[in-house]
C-alpha cells in the first residue's frame, strides 16, 4: 500500500494518494504506519493542520517512534507552530540522537524564529553528517538567503536539484531566491517546475502569480491570483495580488475594495494593510489611510513595515516630531533594538534636527553592516563639510551588499563629496555611475528641423468645434534637470488644480508620438476619437471644477497638431533654465527610470534636438516660460508671468515647498558657483 501511495506522489496524483491513503487508514484504523503516511500525504498537499490531526493519535500510541515526532514537528512548524515543532524534534533527538532529520528539524525551527546563525549552524552539521541532505541543503540556502547572500543561497538549492532533480521544494526554493537576484525569467521557470513536479504546491502557484506581475505579464499574473482567491490559506495573499495590480492601473477605488476583502480573509496580512493605505491616499483620503495604520499599530505594535510607513506619511504631511515620536514608542519596547534607533535617526533627519540625528546614528553601533545608516552618516559628513571623511564612508561601504536606490544614493553622495572637494573629474564619474544602473537608451526623438515645415501645416488645419474639453488642460514640461517637477509639485499644491502626472510612466497624452496617423491629416472623425479618448480619462481622473495640468517628460513634436486641433485652446507651460544648467542638474540630480545620461556628450546632444521639440512647442502652442533658477532656491516667489498665464491672483508658495531646495540638509540643484566653476573645467578640459 506504502508503495502504490509512493508512486501516485510521483505521478502529482496527490488527490488520489490521499484517497488510497484514506481507504488504508479506513481498513486498518488501528495502524499507526497508515495514519502516519497519510499524515504525509497531508503535509504535501499543504494541509498542515489536518496532517497535526491524523498525526496525533499515531503519536499519542507510539510517542518513542522518532520517524512519527520528527512528521509530527514538520507539520507542526509548517502550520506555524514553532513550539509544538521544537518539542517534537527535541522528543525525536532524544529518542534516537542519530536521527539527522530531527537536527535539521531544529535548524529549521531556529530560521523560522528569525536566529539565523543557530539555523546556519545546525544545517552545516547535517550537512556534515550527511552531505547529501537535500533538506538541510535547502534549509542553508533558505538561511543564507535571509542573511542576504544570495548568491551562495542559489548554490545551496542546485546542490539540493543536483542530489534529487525532481524536488518540487528545492525548485520552489531556488525560485523563490531568483526572484529575490532579480533573475525574474529564470525564477519563473523555477517555479513551473516546481508545479510540473507537484501541482498541488500552491506556494509555488502563489509566487508564480507574484513574479508574473513583477515581470510585467499582468493578465496572466491576474488570472493566476484569480484562481487562488478562495483558497483557505492564500486567498489574502493572493486578493492582494490583485489589489496591487489594480492599483497600478490606476483604479484605487476598486483596489481599496480588494484590499479589504483580503483583511477579511485574514486581519493580519500585513501587506494588504499597506496596500490598502496607498490606495486610500490614491482616493484622496490620507486622514484614512494614516488611521488605518494607527489601529494596526494599537493590535501589531511590533509591525515595523507598518510604523515604517506611518511615519513617512507623517514625515510627508509635516509631522516629523508625530514619525520621530513613533520609532521612539518602539526603542522604548526593546532598547536593545539597534536598528530602532537607526530608524529614529532617519526620522529626524528627515525632520530637519540633523544635529539629533547624528548623534542617534553614532549611537545605533551597527557595526557598520546597515547601509541606511551608514549612508546617514556620509551625509551628516556632507552636511558639516568634511568632504573627505563622507568619501572615506562612502568608499568603505560593500557596494555589493547594496539595493539598487541605495547604490544610486551612494554614487550620489559620492558625486557630491568629489564636488565639495572640486574635484570636477571624480563627480562626473561618480555621477554617471549613478546612472549606470538604468540600462535603457534615452527615448529616440526625430529631427526636429526636418519636420518643422510639415508640422506648421498640420497644425493649421480646422480644430474641433465645438470643444469637448472644457476648460482645455495645461501642459507643463521641461528637460531633464531642468527643474520641472518642482514646478509640478508646486502646482498641485494650488487651490483648484490637478496635476496629473500618469505620463511618466508610460502612459500617452493622445497617442504615441510614433503614430503614423499624427504626421497625416487627419479627419475631422479621427480627431474627436483622439478627443473623445482623452476626455474618458479626464472624467476619471479629474474632480469636477479642476484645471488639469498634464506633466509630461517628454515633449514629442509629433504629437503637436494632433494636441492643437483635439484639445482647442490647450496652452504649453516650460520649465526653463539654460542647456548647460540643465545638463548638469540631470547629471548630478536627475534621476528617472529611462533618463539616464550615459556620457556627457551624448546627453548634452539629446538635450539639444529635446530643447528644439520644445521651441516647436512654444511657436505652435500658446506658452509660457517660467524661469527655474528663481524657484529653485531656499526663499523663492511665486512668479507673476505665472499667475498670468493660470489667471490666477492667489498662488502661493508654502513654507514646506522652499524646503525642497534641500532634501536631508543637502542640495537639489547645483548651486550657481559651482555650476559655472563645474563648467569652466569641463570646457578647459
């Protein structure tokens, strides 16, 4: 019987295994062997607290079988018992001290506890006792994937794949640490399979749906969560998945509405609570979105995800002392808690109390293993003026330990360190260096002076009457380091305007520049289509009485016609500031995904046909240059060309806006001294 069960397993006929397993049990209620192998059928099927159960009784009959305490501990630590599974383990280590699956059972014990040398200990002396121990090879590469090393943690599950090829929990596992290398193809094709192998591993399912909306595939990752919504032990995760893809698309309302259904799967799902505040804030209610994770706290006052976000939405609405006082409640709880005083240290110095800062950041003593810290402390050089001793913290750093925002943040500082010490040479390295990671071109732009003739006749061809889009929106751009988002975030700060700024990831203001229906005449009919378009997504976006402004990164000079005759009326609104600024605010600021300048003279070219698409833009459209340098300081005014072109008496420009000038006490723009000394090296040399 043992061996039909077997066979079925191999086969993924795990149904059925259970069901012969069953009929086993059935027949002979007394037999410990039958109650046991369906209990591990059970396991593999992922039903863990039904496996606790038919254990039970075979353990209470036979409690000096170790076999039985070791399944029994498995299941138990599967089901998140780690208790009941260390007593298990321990009862079966005394029994027989030899019996290697009780030792690795322990070191899985300490990882699922958190104490990962205990865990690295105890499965490097299974693996000494047995190298060809797939669980404790998996184990290790679990344990050192929590330790960060995920390259050795990628060799530990192909040794495991190596010793036994068809191990669905070993594909799973090296799936799992693929996806965290970032190798997402690769991880996927892990997890199927794993599937392949069993398809009853919904865990693997689970991640396979994760990676597939990492990876992009969103219908597919979609309908795989869809197919996990009502499962008993993922439903939450898998309603939250869902959540995130709706989100992404834009519809917060009904990404609210799946957030909650997978709290009310399971209240403590701490990602669906994340989720559901960003999508709270998307549907303009951040008072809720902040209560939300108050409450949280009050029941999960260890929940450091959830006080880390809380206090970036104080930080974000100007309560620093409230985001500081947070991390405070939680050194009080456990002051042995190094990190805790990290975090605190990053609240108040993105509170502006530097000076406390600092000293909670000396006093934090990570050893210099935490880059948040460690770059924390580069900064406080910066901000003091020891530019060498910032470059010495920076240049001690393990940059490959680092995630990619805090190796861009790195090089960054790098660039700034070099420039305080005026040397021209290193902060362009470092600069770009920062930049390296994006490995996508600069979009291609077409010659703007070849289309010049063609475009001026386009755009004198009839505009739609009457307009569908009233009052016709604003278009605000700029180059790269130019300043524009500033502007941006200064005008939605405004009484009665909306910013929307969805273009910057991807999405079209009309239609792809590439269109080749933008460089014919188009009919009358095609227009109102492009218009009709655009007024679904102001309906959707746009409360009722708002002037829209619509930042783009890119002005394409293609899309002007088309832009002039759908959307009578629609004006231009340029950041400006000269080329050579700009090209150095891009290089030493200006990072985003897709803009990122490879060497200098190939940026300062782009920038060049970019500026042209803008000059197109001013001469078809009516516009309005805003000169940038004047907002880009600590104490700037509210221009009145400004407030002409928006009709506007009353802007304003709010204490909180002028502080972006400085962000963690350091520079956002070059300052003009050092722009122009930056620029005279770069000419002499």
């Amino acid at each position: 019987m043992r061996e039909q069960i077997l066979e079925l397993e191999q086969q993924g006929r795990m149904a059925e295994a259970e069901a012969v397993a069953q009929a086993w049990l059935d027949a002979e209620p007394e037999a410990i062997e039958a109650r046991h192998v369906l209990g591990l059928v059970r396991i593999r099927r992922g039903q863990f607290v039904a496996a606790l159960e038919t254990l039970q009784p075979a353990l209470r009959a036979a409690p000096g079988d170790a076999a039985l305490q070791v399944s029994y501990g498995r299941a138990a630590l599967l089901a998140g018992d780690r208790g009941r599974a260390r007593m298990a383990f321990e009862a079966a280590r005394r029994i027989d001290p030899n019996q290697l699956d009780a030792h690795i059972g322990l070191a899985a014990v300490a990882l699922a506890a958190g104490d990962l040398d205990a865990a690295e200990v105890g499965f490097r002396t299974a693996l000494r006792a047995d190298e060809d121990a797939v669980e404790a090879w998996l184990g290790l590469g679990q344990t050192l994937a929590g330790k960060g090393d995920t390259e050795a943690s990628a060799r530990c599950f192909n040794m495991a794949l190596e010793i036994r090829p068809d191990d669905a929990a070993a594909q799973m596992s090296l799936g799992q640490t693929l996806r965290a290398q970032g190798y997402l193809d690769f991880a996927l094709h892990a997890f199927e399979r794993a599937l392949e192998i069993n398809p009853e591993l919904t865990l693997a399912r689970l991640q396979r749906a994760e990676t597939l909306a990492q990876r992009g595939r969103v219908t597919e990752a979609a309908q795989a969560f869809e197919a996990l919504r009502e499962h008993p032990r993922y439903a939450a995760a898998a309603l939250t998945g869902l959540g995130e893809l709706t989100l992404a698309r834009g519809a917060a309302p009904a990404a609210v509405a799946c957030f909650q259904l997978a709290l009310a799967r399971d209240a403590d799902h701490e990602r669906a609570l994340l989720g559901l505040a960003q999508a709270l804030e998307r549907s303009a209610q951040p008072d809720a979105a902040r209560q939300r994770l108050r409450d949280w706290l009050q029941t999960h006052p260890d929940a450091r995800g959830v006080r880390a976000a809380l206090a970036e939405r104080l930080l974000r609405a100007g309560d620093a002392a409230a985001a500081a006082e947070l991390w405070r409640a939680a050194l009080a709880r456990d002051p042995q808690q190094p990190s805790l005083r990290a975090d605190l240290a990053l609240a108040l110095e993105r509170g502006g109390d530097f000076a406390s800062a600092d000293q909670e950041a000396e006093h934090a003593a990570l050893g210099g293993r935490w880059p948040p810290l460690l770059l924390l402390r580069a900064r406080a050089a910066l901000r003091d003026g020891a530019y060498e001793t910032a470059r010495d913290r920076l240049q001690a750093m393990d940059a490959s330990r680092l995630n990619p925002v805090q190796r861009r943040h790195r090089q960054h500082l790098l660039g700034l360190a070099a420039l305080g010490r005026r040397d021209w040479s290193a902060a362009r390295t470092a600069f770009l260096a920062m930049h390296a990671d994006d490995a996508r071109a600069l979009p291609t732009l077409p010659d703007a002076r070849a289309l010049v003739p063609h475009l001026r006749e386009l755009a004198a061809l009839p505009v739609l009457t009457p307009p569908l889009v009233t009052p016709a929106p604003i278009v605000l751009v700029g180059l790269p380091g130019s300043g524009v988002h500033r502007l941006a975030h200064l005008l939605a700060r405004q009484r009665g305007l909306q910013v929307r700024g969805a273009y910057m990831s991807g999405a079209e203001l009309l239609a792809r520049p590439d269109d080749p229906r933008l460089l014919r005449p188009m009919t009358a009919s095609e227009i109102e289509a492009l218009a009709r378009r655009y007024a679904r997504g102001l309906r959707r976006d746009v409360p009722p009485g708002q002037q829209m402004i619509d930042w783009i990164p890119l002005l394409d000079a293609r899309v002007l016609p088309a832009l002039k005759r759908a959307l009578p009326g629609v004006r231009l609104l340029l950041a400006w500031r000269e080329p050579e600024a700009c090209l150095l605010d891009w290089l030493a600021f200006g990072y985003t995904p897709g803009y990122a300048p490879r060497d200098l003279d190939t940026a300062r070219a782009w920038l060049q046909q970019a500026g042209a698409h803008l000059a197109l833009g001013v001469e078809l459209l009516p516009a309005q240059a805003i000169e940038m340098d004047l907002l880009l300081t600590e104490r700037p005014l509210a221009p009145p060309e400004l407030g002409r072109f928006l009709e506007r008496t009353d802007l304003v420009v709010p204490p909180s806006w002028g502080d972006g000038a400085r962000y963690l006490g350091l520079p956002t723009s070059l300052p003009v001294p050092t722009r122009q000394a930056w620029l005279q090296a770069l000419a002499s040399g």
